[in-house]
C-alpha cells in the first residue's frame, strides 16, 4: 500500500468541507481527559509530548494546495499548542477551575489551517495533575481515546520501554481505504448501500431545524439509565438471541421513533469504525464512517421478528461498512437520489463509558465531558455501556418545545427496553402509553383521532 502522508481519508475530507462552510462551528471538537495521581506534573507533560510524537496525525495542519486539493501538514510537536497551569487554592476550587477551562477548550473553534488538536496540564493541589484534550473530530474519534489513555497509563508508569512501536499510522488507514475503493467488492458493495440509500427518505420527528442551520440550533439533552436488575435481565436476552445491547437498543429505538413520526419503518444513521486493516487498533485517527439504515417495525408481531430484522439489516450493512460512504452518495445521485440534503437526520450510536483506570501506581480518573451547545443532527440516540448499566443519552434541538417531546420519546424507548427485559421477545411490541384524559372543556379531545401534522 502507497499514498502520500498528507492524503486525506474520505471520512477527513467530508469534516474539511463541513469545516469551510462554517469555521466558527464547534459541534464537532471532541474534548476529554483525565484527573492523574501517581506522578508529578513534568512526567505528565513528558507523556503528552510523547503522545503527540507517536501520533502524527495529532500534529495534524490541513489546508488545500493550488488545485484546492485539501492535505495534511504534519507539524512539528512543539507546535502543538500545550498550556501549562499551576492551580491554587482547595480540592473543589481547583476542580471547578479545571472544568471551567475544559469548557472553554471545548467552546473555542478550530483554525484547521493551523493544527486540530490542542492540550492543558493543570497541577492542582494535593499532588494531581488534569490533562485535557481538545481535538478536532478529523484527528480523532472515540476509539482514540481509549488508546490515548492506555499508552498515557503506561507511560506515567515507567514502562515507555515497554510500549511497542507504532504497527500503523493514519496514512496507513488512507492507504488501506484508497485499496478498497479500487478493489475488486467495491463496485457490488456501494450500489447494495446506494440502492438502500435511494429507497428511503430521512425520517425526522421535527418539521425542521430551527435557525438558519444546525450549527445555529443550541441543543438540549435527555438521559435515562437501566441498571441492576433490568440491566442483567438485557445482557441475558441479548447473549439469548445472538445480538448486543446496542442491537435491542437500535430495535426499540426505531418502534419509539417510528410511533413518534406515524411510519412504519424509519431511516436513520449508525457509525461503524473502519479499523480491520493491520494494525488498526492501536491507530489514532478519524476511522468512522457512516451507515443509513432502514428499520421496519412489525405491529402485532412478535417482538423476536423487529429485533432480528434490525440486527440481521445492520449485519449486512456492516459487512459492506468498507466502501467509504462518500461513494454511496455518489453512487445515490446516479441513481437519482436527492444528495444535495443528509441521508438521514437521526443518528443512532454506541459506546463505553469512561472508566477509572489503575496501572501501577497510577491512577486516570476520567474528567466529566462539557455539554453540548449545537447540534449536528436532528436527534442524536446514544447507547453507553458501563459494567451493570447502560445509559441513554439523547441531544436534541432546544428551541422551545422539544424537551418534553424528546422526553416522551425517551420514556417510550426505555419502556420497549424495559418490557423486552421483562417478558423476552414472544410478545408484540408493547402498546404506548395512554395520555392522561384532560378535563374540564378539552374532556372530548383524545375521542377523535387527530391527523398529525
């Protein structure tokens, strides 16, 4: 495999576009990091620097040549802005301050001719140092995280001996990703995407974004957990049926959203990371790459046929995940798909929750995420798995009336998940439940059907 260094992915290219359209946007900056106790601030520091020298694409400047072309400049590690605090004042204080500049990081917009990444090292008080991160999402994506950390760990540890030399790099991704795109399933694997593309419509539950565009649009969350009882009774049913969790999820998701918008199937996006290629684990990078879905919900069926549907549509999908979703749309268009909008306007997703991790003496407490302030879809459904829970986070347009529809939808989901927990598949999908009956002269309004809007 051969390509230039300062190739972009497809998936990098589709980020730069958004990013020249509206450069003050910050939807899509990725901000984590740790509290650490174990080591001083200059071994801190010393790590970070190492990281941003194992990671090229940390360093990572993108900006178009005389054809327009975008590519990646490396930079070097010392141009990688890294600001350094000393923090004064007890426990709290210092915590309130470190969240405070987690916010602020989170809330600054990328110059993206100018790097994608930028990093804080706070001391605080009592011997632990915070090191934050904020990255654009074409640098990383959340599988980056977790190998950030790991090799952090190991490095706080005084085992840098120990870590291995990098298998791959990013442009070693791009490489893999051009050899697909000219391999031999590429043709048959796009149009199956495309053809699935074509036939669907985006399903949205709101008429339309408020403001001029999303990146204008602030956004509200909603959350829900199920745990102990409910939680175990889940991961027993899923191992039962040969799905996962996000698999029920992903099923009830589309019986809430196909009640919420009077449909009997619904259209929505997933995520699947693209890292098969040798190596890929252990590559820091923007590897995910979208996939539309269309779920049809059964009525009156068993619940067993809705969940195999979705999980047996997605499989499929996944395993034609490797043709780069630029060239589905491509392919749409020619077959006379409308591309000029998104494919879809609810994205349905998975994660691992952030853990405490131990190595040695080392301790990384993860530091808790800022909040949302825009949107990028018109809902956005995510699955995050913890041992003993599985959580529910949904961001959502916040103009006014969203929040108690979102909340709704919420509760119906959450609902579906708890009756499959409860009673297994056998049963039809459990019917939604019965608004209260207003009073006094609204008495007759739940009488008479209201066509929806």
């Amino acid at each position: 495999m051969t390509t230039r260094a300062e190739q972009l992915s497809t998936m990098q290219e589709r980020l730069w576009f958004l990013w020249q359209l509206d450069p003050s946007a910050t939807h899509y900056n990725i901000t984590f990091g740790w509290r650490v106790t174990g080591r001083k601030t200059p071994a801190v520091a010393q790590a970070a620097r190492t990281l941003l020298t194992r990671h090229r694409v940390l360093r990572g400047a993108y900006r178009s040549d005389e054809q327009g072309t975008p590519q990646r400049v490396t930079l070097r590690p010392d141009e990688v802005p890294v600001r350094y605090l000393a923090l004064t004042g007890d426990d709290d204080r210092a915590a309130r301050t470190v969240q405070e500049l987690v916010t602020e990081m989170h809330r600054t917009p990328f110059d993206l001719d100018k790097g994608s990444a930028r990093c804080l090292i706070a001391e605080e008080p009592g011997g632990t140092t915070s090191v934050v991160w904020t990255c654009h999402h074409i640098a990383v994506d959340a599988w980056s995280i977790g190998v950030l950390r790991d090799e952090l760990c190991t490095l706080l540890d005084g085992e840098a001996t120990g870590l291995p030399d990098q298998p791959a790099q990013y442009e070693d991704f791009v490489a893999w990703e051009e050899d697909v795109r000219r391999g031999p399933d590429a043709v048959s694997a796009v149009s199956r995407r495309a053809r699935i593309a074509t036939a669907t419509r985006p399903t949205t539950p709101w008429p339309r974004l408020p403001g001029p565009g999303p990146s204008a649009t602030a956004a509200g969350e909603a959350h829900a957990v199920i745990d102990g009882a409910g939680f175990q009774a889940l991961s027993r049913l899923a191992a039962t049926e040969g799905v996962t969790l996000y698999g029920l999820g992903l099923a009830a998701c589309a019986v809430a959203l196909a009640e919420w918008c009077a449909a009997s199937e619904v259209t929505v996006g997933a995520n699947i990371a693209k890292r098969a290629f040798p190596g890929g684990d252990s590559v820091v990078g923007m590897l995910v790459d979208p996939l539309v879905l269309r779920l049809a919900v059964h009525r009156g069926a068993p619940l067993r046929r809705t969940v195999q549907d979705v999980w047996d549509h997605f499989l499929d999908l996944v395993e034609h995940s490797d043709a780069p979703h630029v060239d589905v749309l491509r392919a749409a268009a020619d077959m006379g798909a409308d591309t000029r909008g998104p494919l879809f306007d609810v994205i349905v997703t998975c994660s691992e929750e952030e853990v405490t991790v131990q190595h040695g003496a080392v301790r990384l407490d993860p530091l808790p995420a800022p909040a949302p302030t825009t949107v990028k879809f018109g809902l956005s459904v995510e699955f995050v798995t913890s041992p003993g829970r599985l959580r529910l986070h949904v961001i959502h347009p916040d103009s006014g009336q969203e929040a108690a529809q979102v909340a709704r939808f919420v509760d119906r989901l959450t609902g579906v998940l708890r009756a499959m927990a409860a009673e297994g598949l056998d049963t039809p999908v459990p019917p939604p439940p019965v608004p209260r009956r207003p009073a006094g002269r609204f008495a007759g309004l739940l009488d008479t059907p209201t066509p929806r809007p």
